[in-house]
C-alpha cells in the first residue's frame, strides 16, 4: 500500500493533515572545526509541549530533517510521537560539507558504498531503534555551487531515492547550488516530484522559485516566521505570483525550527507560528482556503507518500 513512513511505522496517508516537511525536534550539529554548535533543548517534556501546541492548531504531521550525525535520536522521537499523538518523519543522509563527520570519511567512500550506508537505515531502521527513515535529507549544499564531495552525497542520495521511492529534501542558501542540484538529479534519473530544494525563502526570487517549479519539483518556503516585517511581505506577494502562475500544486511551507530560543516556551515561534501568523497574511492577500489547505496538506503528503 502507498503509505508515509513515519518513527511509528507505515501510515495511510489520508489518516494525516496539516503538515511541517522541515522542522528539527533534536538537533546537535558541530562543523568539523569542532566550533560552530547549532542545537536544540535536550528536553524531551519541553519538546512534547510544542509538538501538543502544533496539535492544538491542527498540526498532525511532523518532518523532522535532522540527518546523521546531527543530534538524530530516533527511539525518542517515536516516544515524542505516541506521546503526542503527531506523526513524525525520521530522515537519513547528510547536511552540508563543513558538518560532514570526519569518521564516516565521505570524501574518500565511493558513491555506491555511501548510497548503501542510507540504503541500509532505509531497510533496516536508524543503529539499534528499529525506526525507519521516511525521508532522505536534508541533503546539502554550503556555498554557491556543489562541492565534489557534496556531489558525491547528493549522487548517492539520488540512488538511494530511485531504489526505494523516498521523498528527498535538499539544503542549500544559494540559487546556484539549486540549480546544481536539480542537474545531479537529472542526471541521475530522480522524479522532479519526489525532490523539494529547500530554503527557497532565505533570499526569495521569483525567477529561481519558477525555475523550480517548471522543473517539476517542490518550492520550500521553509523558514517562514524566521525574517519578519518587509521580508516576509515579499515573501507572500512571491507565493502569490506562484500561484496566479498555476504553480500551487509546487508549493510547501515549514518553518525549520531547531533552536533553543525558537521554541514558543523560550518566546519564540514555536511549531504555531504558520498556522496562526503566516497563513492568516495569506488569506488577507487574497489566497483562498483551497489553495492554503493544498500547499500545508495537501502538497506535503502527496511528497511524503511512497507508492505501494
């Protein structure tokens, strides 16, 4: 049966609704200078209480990005998830060159031996937990382009997509490396439908964002809440020339929350912030609850769904 693959096993995907594709419940990255420390509260009764806000506005899907070596903690996800009641998507692969861990020695594995290393959380579940990925990603870029050992990853994850199905998500913060992506993946024969290139909304630009959809692929406007004032204004007449243009079908929204100070008990955002902020500006805009419930439901599950 088609399904989405979630910390607690095979979903029907007309069991699930409003949907985050890019948050981070756990997440503990360091670059490979040992300097750098991106994470999040190690608390799991916290975290429960922001994932019960998320239900409470009518959250019931959840995809957590975090990849190896990142802070991943997969039996505790799937506690947070029985706990909580919100279904949550576990992720395999890597971020971006400078986090990669020196151990796993990517720069000198070959593609295939990488591709095998998430084929095998992919069957086998993520070490010891028995917790499935249902995600390959984020999968990243750290500069304009894509570096040669990140175009191994990215080759590797293309392969590991093609062999199993996986939706496949990407990082980067540069249109240069999007379309770099989008080129590896051709050429290694992914479904534009299964891919969404990530953080298309850190420095939005209607051309790129296009280019994307035309492609076949996902624009993510993933950090929304996290730029305020005229950015985010931009950022809803964009969505809004997206979809005048026929591309709502290509569209999700997230807020890829994964700090400390982002939670909404630390003041912050919390997972609430697009349900009862951002998608309020959109209807004020004039974008119908039909295309609004098709870009946060309808448009994630459609991705996150593996066919039978």
């Amino acid at each position: 049966m088609s399904h989405v693959q979630t910390v607690t096993g095979p979903v029907d995907p007309a069991e699930l609704g409003f949907t985050l594709p890019h948050e981070h419940i756990h997440l503990e990255m360091w670059n490979s200078d040992g300097e750098g420390c991106v994470s999040q509260i190690d608390d799991d009764e916290v975290l429960a209480a922001e994932l019960e806000a998320f239900a409470g506005v009518g959250g019931t899907c959840l995809v957590d990005q975090t990849p190896r070596a990142a802070g991943r903690r997969p039996e505790r996800l799937r506690g947070l998830s029985e706990r909580t009641g919100i279904k949550i998507v576990a992720a395999t692969g890597w971020y971006t060159e400078p986090y990669y861990p020196p151990a796993e020695e990517l720069d000198r594995r070959p593609v295939s031996e990488i591709t095998a290393i998430m084929l095998g959380e992919i069957e086998n579940g993520i070490g010891d937990s028995g917790v499935k990925p249902g995600l390959i990603g984020e999968i990243g870029a750290s500069q304009n382009w894509v570096s040669p050992v990140e175009e191994k990853v990215h080759r590797a994850a293309s392969r590991a997509q093609v062999a199993t199905g996986l939706p496949l998500a990407t990082h980067t913060l540069h249109h240069g490396a999007g379309i770099h992506q989008m080129e590896i993946f051709d050429d290694e024969g992914v479904d534009p439908s299964r891919v969404v290139i990530g953080h298309c909304d850190t420095s939005p630009n209607l051309e790129y964002c296009l280019r994307i959809a035309e492609w076949g692929g996902y624009v993510a406007f993933d950090n929304i809440g996290f730029q305020l004032g005229d950015h985010e204004n931009h950022l809803v007449r964009i969505l809004g020339e997206l979809i005048g243009r026929g591309h709502s079908e290509r569209i999700v929204l997230s807020q890829d929350m994964g700090q400390m100070p982002e939670l909404g008990s630390r003041g912050g955002r919390g997972l609430t912030y697009l349900a009862e902020t951002f998608l309020p500006l959109l209807a004020e805009a004039g974008i119908g609850e039909e295309t609004r419930h098709q870009i946060t439901v309808e448009n994630p599950l459609r991705w996150l769904t593996i066919a039978g």
